[in-house]
C-alpha cells in the first residue's frame, strides 16, 4: 500500500478526536446534527488524499452507522465494520494500515446494545457457514462471564476484549485505543469502562 495518504500530519491530538466524536453524538442524539463535510467542495478536496481523526471498529448493525451517530462527513472516519466489532486479519490490517499509513491518533471501539452476534453466542443458537466463524470469535467472552449470561455485560466484556486485543499489537502502541457503548434507544454513546473499572 502506498504512504501518500499519510504525508499530512494528523490535525488533531487522540483527546481533541474524541471530543469531536462524542459532541458529534451529543448533536445527533438530540436532533441538531449538521452533517458536516458532504458537501461537494469537501468531496472534491479529499479527492487527493484521506485524513481521517480516528478509526472506528464497529458492528456491522444497520442501526450503528458510525458516520451518522457521530455527526461527521466524508474523510473524518475510517470505520472497520464486523458483526459484533469481531476482528481477524482483514480487521487487524485494515487498522493497522491507518494508524501506520494515515496516521490516525485514535481507534475506537463501539459497541452497541442489543447486538444481535452476542446474542447468538449467548444462546448458543446454532449457526452453521462463515457464521459460525463468527461465534467462535465471540465465544471466550461468553465463557467468561459468570453464569447466567448476560448480554448487557457481555456487549461491555466483548468491547473490552477487543480493545486488549488492538493494544497488545505493536503498532498500536503509539496511539490510544478505548471503547465506545452505542445505546440503540437514546442515540447516546457512553464510553465503556476497562475491567474492574465498572460501577
């Protein structure tokens, strides 16, 4: 892959980032977004080159669409999309490529409630294809959890398992790599505390 996108510097620090991530939220949740970024002088600036503020690794729910839920417009995310944020080698390159490439200070990871993967592992439904692939990936966090299962805690364990995941990679290292809980209801995004962090 080819480093041109990457000569520009970041414009803004992992903190600053976050903060455009959650008052982008704040706007949408509430009914005031301002869909920044869409418009046909933005899309033809970008034409040479992708700067994004922050990766998002995210479920693949149609209900959480990352640029929609955080307000923001073309070039400001580069989002990874799995069911249940289940990440392999595509997910791992895909955002190793924009933390070394492009030089992306932040890599979220947002969970959401009511995901329908952690469902059917917590039921164990049966799955049968590249399905089942993705059960196997989320089966350890139900194996974790304290019996009987709950789905809530084991969206937050999934999230938190995932992140321990991103940041045990070396090229990780350098950039700060959190978690994000996306309430299906409200519209609002809350962080996910790490482990043993919980109230």
């Amino acid at each position: 892959m080819s480093r041109h996108d990457g000569a520009r510097m970041p414009r803004v620090s992992a903190a600053e980032g976050l903060e455009r991530l959650l008052s982008g939220n704040r706007r949408y949740a509430s009914g005031r977004g301002v869909h920044p970024h869409q418009d046909p002088a933005w899309r033809e600036e970008n034409v040479s080159g992708q700067h994004p503020f922050a990766v998002v690794l995210g479920c693949s729910d149609s209900r959480v669409p990352p640029e929609i839920l955080f307000d923001c417009g073309l070039g400001d995310l580069f989002v990874v999309r799995t069911a249940g944020h289940c990440l392999d080698e595509a997910a791992f390159g895909s955002i190793q490529y924009a933390v070394e490439h492009l030089g992306v200070p932040l890599v979220v990871v947002l969970g959401h409630a009511r995901c329908g993967a952690v469902t059917s592992a917590l039921e164990n439904e049966p799955v049968e294809g590249h399905m089942k692939y993705l059960i196997d990936r989320l089966r350890p966090v139900i194996d974790a959890l304290p019996p009987p299962g709950d789905l809530e805690r084991a969206i937050a364990e999934n999230v938190r398992r995932t992140v321990a995941e991103l940041k045990s990679e070396a090229w990780a290292r350098e950039v700060t790599v959190l978690g994000l809980h996306y309430d299906l209801q409200s519209g609002r995004v809350r962080p996910e505390p790490p482990a043993g962090d919980e109230e």
